[in-house]
C-alpha cells in the first residue's frame, strides 16, 4: 500500500474515527445518498475511461452537469440519470432499505 504524505489520512481510517461521532452520524446519514450517488458516477465513468466532457457530450449537456453531480451540489432528477445510465451503457438501479 502506497504511503501518504505526513499529515494526510485514507478515507477509512478517518470514517472508523468520525462514525463513532453521534453528531457526525447524523450529519453523514444526510449526505449519504448523495455521496454513494457521486461516488458511484465517479466510479463508472472512470471505468468507462470518460472524462466529464466526454460523458456530457454524449449525454448531449455540458461538462458542469455532471460536475455538480459529482460534487454533489445538486439533485439530479430520476430522468437524467437514466440518461447518464444509457451514456454509460449501464443500468440504473434505485432501491429503499428498511
């Protein structure tokens, strides 16, 4: 495993850290949606070897709206992420967990 510069710690070790935080819990139960959202398009656009740009033109939009996405500043509608889906050549799925 690589090392870290001083100072810089992988997001796990700071996550065990942080979820032990009844405040943070709570905050973090908020953006978890989002997060998994962003972390997701993230991660299948780079195994898809797209940049943003390359995913928006596809989309037939601009770069900022995955950008946002992905910076979770915004709420993407179920109908644009079908269409990030169908750029990516991937299925969408959205489930609720009790």
């Amino acid at each position: 495993m690589k090392t870290l510069p001083k100072g810089y710690h992988r997001w796990e070790e700071l996550e065990k850290k942080w979820m032990k935080n009844p405040e943070f819990i709570r905050e973090w139960r908020k953006i978890e949606p989002e997060y998994k959202l962003a972390r997701s398009l993230i991660g299948a656009r780079l195994k898809k070897k797209m940049t943003q740009t390359q995913l928006a033109r596809k989309m037939g939009t601009k770069q900022p709206v995955i950008s946002r996405i992905e910076a979770m500043s915004s709420s993407p509608s179920v109908s644009l992420l079908k269409r990030v889906a169908t750029a990516l050549g991937a299925k969408l799925e959205i489930s609720f967990s009790l």
